[in-house]
C-alpha cells in the first residue's frame, strides 16, 4: 500500500512531460492544488502519522492556498479616511459555520503579516491600534496614513478555509506629494504581473537635505528617493509610501498600492 501511494503522490507532483503555454498564477495554483491533494490523500489513505516532511509541506500548502481557491466578495469601494478616525471591517458574507477567524496585512496571508490568530492572540503585524470586534470583525483606531493598504480574513469554516481583502486609503493631514512609478499608477493604484519589474521613485525637495525612506504595508523596506522591485512577486503585492524627514519637517508621499490585474475588483 506505502509504495502505491508513494507513486501515486509522485505522479501528482512531478511535471508532466507535455508542456503547456499558461500564465504563471496558473502554474502555481494548479502545483498547489496538486500538492494539497496529494497531502489529503495520504492523511487519510493511511490513518498512522504521515512522514514530518510531508506534513510540514501539507500545512504550509494548506495555508498559503487559501486565498487562491475560496476568495469572498469584499465591497470594491475604497475606504477614504481621515487620520486619527477609526474604521470596522466586518466579516464578508454570511456567518454561518464560521470557526475561527484570523486577519493579516496586505493579499498574502503570510505569518509575518499577522494581526490576528485565530486564537484572537496579536500577531507580528499588530501594532497595538488593532483590536477583534463583534463577531469577528477588525476595528482600526487612530489611523495614520501608514495604515492604508490592504487588510485579509481568513475564515476557517465548516466547509472549509475561505478569504477576503480589503482596501482602505487613509489622507494624510500634511500634502502629499506625488510618487513617480513604471508602471504608471492610474488613481493610486499600479497593475503588473508576477516578475515583472517595478520602480518607485520620489524627488523632494527639502533644506536641509532629507533622508528618504520606504514602507509597505506600514513596515519599513528601503532608503533613498528610488526603490526598485526587479521581480515582482506575491508577497511584495500592497502599499508603499515614502517619508522624507529633516531636522525642520517631516513631508510623506502619496500611497501607491500594487496589484495584480483585476485583482482590485475582487475586493
């Protein structure tokens, strides 16, 4: 039995030799499928416990597809607040069988974007702002413009895990100053594909000379008036400022937000 399975666990993971001209998320979601299938397979073909290896990959797959297969209907209306507000983003959809919830920064629901656990324990993306509300619901408070960008549930349901992100914009109550991006930002928001390159770059002006410095998603990730993406990938998918500061005054960017095409709508 150990050595049907064994093959047919290989079969599902290896490529097959016929080659097929498809679009790379493609690829990857139908490897993952396979992999999760192949996992489900094995836990439940043979009752005693899988090899270490193959249940370490099972869980990983497991979590990182969720948001690949089973994506809930967010509004797609951007949120605009004000800094200092608060905002509450609700569960989508309806709440029958949901087990447990857990909310992240950014579309990838990554454990170093954590705010949430489903235990409801804070994660490393919480700031101490964030808090659960009624019925598993996030509530922001005092929002700052580093806070816009993208925010993800995961729900463990009866039925399964299920996700869904959405978008909030917070102004900033200094002006902002325009990015300039390749590709170009159409209302604040870049579409590009996975592996393709992306530029940010802002030129400021400022007496003394200022030190610029990057975020996404609120955390910093670079220096200097030009930061370069050479291949885009998944986890590099949300928001990105930039902050120049000098020993008179602090002057921060507009947000750009990047996504994958048509991903915006799914919000």
């Amino acid at each position: 039995m150990f050595s049907v399975i064994s093959t047919l666990l290989l079969s599902l993971l290896s490529p097959s030799s016929a080659t097929l001209d498809v679009p790379r998320s493609l690829s990857v979601a139908w490897e993952r499928s396979l992999a999760g299938t192949a996992f489900c397979l094995w836990s439940h073909l043979l009752p005693s416990s899988p090899p270490p290896s193959l249940l370490l990959q099972g869980t990983l797959l497991t979590s990182c597809t969720c948001s690949v297969f089973s994506e809930l209907p967010f509004s797609a209306q951007l949120n605009t607040l004000t800094e200092g507000a608060s905002v509450h983003l609700p569960v989508p959809g309806s709440l029958e069988g949901i087990l447990t919830t857990s909310w992240f920064r950014g579309y990838d629901a990554q454990p170093a974007a954590m705010i949430f656990s489903p235990e409801g324990l804070p994660g490393p993306a919480h700031t101490g702002r964030e808090m659960l509300g009624t019925q598993g619901s996030l509530v922001l408070r005092n929002v700052t413009a580093q806070d816009s960008g993208s925010y993800t549930v995961v729900l463990e349901t009866s039925r399964g895990r299920r996700s869904a992100t959405k978008q909030i914009h917070v102004k900033n109550s200094l002006q902002l100053m325009p990015l300039k991006t390749f590709p170009a930002a159409i209302r604040g928001v870049i579409q590009s594909e996975l592996n393709y390159s992306v530029i940010l770059q802002w030129v400021v002006t400022m007496d003394p000379e200022p030190v610029l410095s990057w975020t996404f998603n609120g955390v910093p990730c670079g220096m200097g008036e030009k930061l370069f993406i050479r291949r885009l990938s998944w986890e590099q998918l949300g928001t990105y400022m930039c902050i120049a500061m000098n020993s008179k005054k602090q002057l921060v960017s507009e947000p750009v937000t990047i996504s994958l095409p048509g991903l915006t709508g799914r919000e």
